[in-house]
C-alpha cells in the first residue's frame, strides 16, 4: 500500500502537467489517446492503496 501510494503521487504530477502543457494546448489526437491509456494507468496505481486502505479499516 505504502509503495503504490508513493508511485501514485509523482505520477499524478506528471498526469497534471501533461494534460494541462501537452494535451491541452496542442491538442493533437494521438497525444490524447496516448494520454487517456497513462490516465487509466495512474488511476488504477492510484486506486490500489485507496481501495486496500478502505478494505483494511472495515475489516480491522
């Protein structure tokens, strides 16, 4: 839980920055869809510890 939360956070910046200087600005169609796959890829890294945190304190 400990590690995927720490991966999450730095990937969540990147996320940030390349939606809003890349994707955004450009706005080219294969710069979006390469940017939708990492956005499911962060979410699911991210979704790990939120979802074992949640599991674990009802279960505690």
């Amino acid at each position: 839980m400990a590690v995927t939360g720490a991966a999450a956070l730095p990937l969540m910046v990147i996320h940030l920055g390349w939606a809003a200087i890349i994707v955004l600005l450009r706005n080219r169609e294969a710069e979006e869809k390469s940017f939708h796959k990492f956005f499911l890829l962060v979410w699911g890294i991210w979704l790990i510890p939120n979802l074992t945190g949640a599991i674990g304190t009802n279960l505690g």
